[in-house]
C-alpha cells in the first residue's frame, strides 16, 4: 500500500509549478479542498497537487479559472465510481479511468459544465477520487469519433438520452420475452442473442434510411 504523502505550502506549490502566492489564489478561489491544519502549519496531500496540475493543463488548453471551478464543482457533485458501475453486475463494458485534463483532451474545447453535467446525469461518467470514470469505453470512443467529425458534443449527448431511451424500452421487451418462456437464471447467458438481434435491425434501419437519403444515381 502507498504510503500517504503530505506536502507543506511552499513543497505542494514547487512540486505544482507554480508559485506560493498562486497557490494561495487558487485556495482562495475554492479551487482546492482545505488543507489538514496542525497548529499554524498547512498540510496537503497528493489528491491536492493533482488538482494543482489539472487547473494548470486545462489554463493551458484555454478553460478559464471560473469554467475550472464550475467543472470541479460539477465532477464534485458526481455520482462515484460505485454508483456508476454498480457491484456484482453483468456487463459488458470496459469502464476507462481518465484524468480531467485527458478528458478535456478528448473533446477538445467542448468539455463545458453543463456537457459535463449532462454526462454525469446520462450515468456516463462518475468520480472516483481525482480520476473520472467513464462507463464505456466504446461509448467514449464513440463520442470522441463523431466529436472529431464536427458534431458538438452537446448534440451528441442529447441524441445519448433519446438512445438510453429506446434501449430501455429494447431491453424490456427482450427481458420480458425470455421471462415468459425461461427462467430468470438464463437472461446472462441470452443476452448476446439481444445484442445480436439490435444490431441487425439497426444496420437493416440504417440502410433503408440511407437509400431514402440517398436517391440512385440516373444512368
């Protein structure tokens, strides 16, 4: 196990970067949680110097302190990690640990507080100390592929709650399909014949959708 390590004010500001006295800016600001007080002595600790280095990456990447606050305190209000991907569950998706800075990375320019916000209502994304939690990496690298192909991610998250929607109704209609003819212990084990059945429609949907949109060419 790691042993905890703490940092007074001016060993956290040069491990940081930074200066003492922006350090204190950043206290000031609400930026950082308070530090452990022993007497007159400020202690703080590593989950403090990593914010300390997310507020600079994302100065760098052009985030204002004020937008920085309003992510930090949008992540703080998250759900954890434990709420997000449950425990004992079935799942087939990778959960992917990103830092804030590496978020912002992957949606460049786009990563708001209230995009933010609304990843963290979809379920899409939860905290677990410093790091985000996202619950799919095929859902993030969806949305990082279609972000670099020009569509805002504030449409991109939309059409997510519209999807979640449809899925659900999708999943209930499978779960009460096998329930009326098997047993509950076998919904695991069928699952991928739902999955299966989805993505089929889906493709056939999308075909007769583009031919709609896209007219034969006249010979």
């Amino acid at each position: 196990m790691t042993e905890k390590r703490e940092y007074r004010t001016e060993e956290l500001a040069a491990q940081a970067g930074i200066t003492v006295r922006t350090l204190r800016f950043y206290r000031e600001r609400k930026l950082l949680a308070p530090p452990r007080r022993e007497g007159r002595i400020a202690w703080y600790d590593d989950h403090h110097l990593a914010r300390l280095r997310t507020i600079s990456a994302l100065l760098e990447r052009g985030h204002t302190l004020t937008g920085i606050a309003e992510l930090a305190d949008a992540l703080d209000q998250g759900s954890d990690v434990a709420e997000l991907i449950g425990v004992g569950g079935p799942t087939e998706e990778e959960p992917v640990r990103l830092t804030p800075e590496e978020l912002a990375a992957r949606f460049e320019g786009q990563v708001t507080p209230e995009n933010l916000a609304a990843a963290l209502d979809l379920g899409y994304l939860g905290t677990d100390g410093d790091e985000i939690v996202h619950i799919s990496r095929r859902l993030l690298d969806v949305s990082s592929a279609l972000v670099a192909e020009g569509i805002p991610l504030a449409d991109v998250l939309a059409a997510g709650v519209r999807v979640r929607e449809h899925a659900d109704a999708l999943a209930g209609l499978f779960t009460d399909l096998i329930l009326r003819h098997a047993a509950e212990k076998d919904l695991p084990r069928l699952r991928p014949l739902a999955r299966s059945v989805v993505e089929a429609e889906l493709s056939l949907a999308l075909d007769r959708r583009l031919r709609r949109e896209t007219p034969a060419q006249e010979t």
